[in-house]
C-alpha cells in the first residue's frame, strides 16, 4: 500500500499490479479478508472478488460485496481450479 498515491480502498493497488504485470484489471480475481481488500477490487475493475474468511472479515459483512466467500484462503487453489474447468 505504501507504493501507491492512494491506499485501500482506492484502486491504486490494483493499477499499479495491472502495470507491473500487462494484465487488465477484469483478468485479476482479488482476495481478500475485509471490506477494504474487496472495495477495492470493486473500484479497480476487477474480474473478481473473491472473500476469505480466516482474517478480519465475516459472512455477513463481506456477502454484498464479494463474487463468493471461501472458508480460508487454504481453498482458493482448489476454487480456482474448478472455475477453470467450468469455462473450459
């Protein structure tokens, strides 16, 4: 955060990722524990918003705003790979 203008839940972060790399924004799936990670992700454009919740964060608070909510973050590889099969 401390590399951008604007931190959290500003889409900085997101900018300054989409520019290291060469990807666009809506090629990025964000994870994150918290409204901010998620707001953020919202305002940066990206293709999706995945909430975890072995940090800060709750169902409840993070149900609006995320495309799905992961028990923890150990089960995004497994999420990932079924999202791949499912468009392929």
């Amino acid at each position: 955060y401390d590399a951008v203008a604007n931190p959290k839940p500003a889409p900085d972060t997101i900018q300054a990722f989409c520019d290291l790399t060469g990807l666009k924004p809506a090629q990025i799936a964000m994870v994150g524990d918290n409204r901010h990670d998620l707001e953020m992700a919202r305002a940066g454009g990206c293709g999706l918003a995945v909430g975890v919740l072995s940090g800060t964060g709750t169902r409840e608070s993070l149900a609006a705003i995320a495309d799905v909510i992961l028990d923890s973050v150990v089960d995004l590889p497994d999420f990932l790979s079924a999202r791949v099969k499912e468009t392929v």
